[in-house]
C-alpha cells in the first residue's frame, strides 16, 4: 500500500491495482499548489464529511475517472443527483469492495455542505486490505469510540487530524493512538490555516517522548507500508 499525502486532509492510496483519493482538496489550497489535480488517478474517491475543505475537487476528479464516491448516503445523494456513481454508507456499517473492507467509523465534528445544506453525520474510514490495514480519522475529536478500532482490527498505520482548533490537536492524538492501539501516526490536516499552524518538531519530540512515531510529508510525498 502506498499512501500519498495531497495536503490538508487529501490523500490519495494505491492499494491492490486501485486508486483511492481521500478528501481531495488541491486546487484551493496555496500550499499545494505545486500538485496537478487533473493527474490524480482516482477508481475511488472516499469522503468523510461534507465540509468545503474535504470535498473542493471530487468533482473534478471523479468527473475525469469516473471513480465512485463513497461516503455517508447524504454526501453520496449529494453527487448522485448531479449524475456521479457512488456507493452510500453510514456509520457502522462495513462493506467489501474490490480492494479491501471498508467501514465508515464515528467522527465527533460538523459535516454540513458550503450552502448550509445537510450533509449527513462525519466519519472515519478503517480500510482492511492485504497490503495493510490503516484507520483514517476524519475531522473529529478524541473519542472514546476509539477503543473499538482494535476490537475489529490491528493498525499498521493511524492517520490523524493533529492541527487542533477544528479537530484533535498533537496531545490528544497521542492519546488517540492509545486507544486504536498504533504507535505510528501519519498527521494530517494541520499547516493549511492560520487556526491549524503547529510546530512540527516539537509535535514529532512529543510522539517520540511516548515511544511513538509522528510521520508528516511533504506534500505529494508518500510512505510505502
Ligand atoms: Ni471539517
Ligand atoms: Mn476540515
């Protein structure tokens, strides 16, 4: 599994010969401007909640691939209507698709659309696949549901919002990665706003003072895990 870092909560992952994109938001963020969002190979395009910053380019994206939207059944009427192909989920609910399991995880956080329009209830995404098994928060606070990750699966990886104000910041998501039971954390949404600005170095000592490990790329950089 590669995973690639497209900035603020953008990701996107090659996993089995497929292509997902998480949360794509390239073209209207200033620190990404180097990335080319009409290259972005996408089979998938996974969404965690409704909010501008998560949604800007999954038109774009999916209008070029043709990728499905996968996402809570509001986000997925949402792009249904305007003729998009999707597959619906909610909260709990799991579903196996052709690389891997997907469950929709519970997200503490808003997810309403740029026009105030209703977007469903926020969430996480626990992908099982045979090249490694990750848990990718969503905006969210720390939550005691947490604790049910490692009852369902074990963490290769942990990808957590760490840019504080809007979501968990560094100290909680230390202890967020207690409670999935994973040491290795991958940051995301943090930098893009004057809100989320952190120290990178001291945000990488504090995991490391709790023998963990913090991993921020650069943005369209990868990890292979
Ligand atoms: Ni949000
Ligand atoms: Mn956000």
């Amino acid at each position: 599994m590669k995973i690639t870092y497209l900035g603020h909560a953008g990701l996107s992952i090659e996993v089995a010969n497929k292509h997902l994109v998480i949360d794509p938001f390239v073209t209207a963020n200033d620190l990404a401007k180097h990335l080319n969002v009409n290259t972005i190979e996408a089979d998938y395009i996974l969404i965690t909640h409704a909010h501008f910053d998560h949604i800007a380019d999954v038109e774009v994206i999916a209008q070029r691939t043709g990728a499905k939207i996968v996402s809570n059944y509001e986000i997925f009427m949402h792009f249904s209507e305007k003729g998009f192909d999707g597959h619906p989920m909610s909260q709990g609910g799991s579903w196996q698709f052709d690389f891997g399991k997907v469950t929709y995880t519970n997200a503490v956080h808003g997810s309403s659309f740029q026009d105030g329009s209703y977007g469903g209830n926020p969430g996480g995404f626990l992908i099982e696949t045979n090249e490694g098994t990750i848990y990718i928060a969503g905006d969210t606070a720390l939550t005691y549901d947490m604790k049910l990750i490692p009852l369902m699966a074990t963490l290769d990886l942990a990808i957590f919002p760490i840019g504080d104000n809007f979501t968990m910041g560094i100290d909680t998501a230390i202890l967020a990665s207690d409670f999935v039971a994973c040491n290795k954390v991958l940051g995301y949404h943090y930098d893009t706003f004057d809100y989320i600005k952190i120290d990178h170095e001291e945000a990488k000592s504090k995991f490391s003072a709790k023998k963990k490990e913090l991993i921020l790329l650069d943005i369209g950089a990868s990890i292979n895990i």
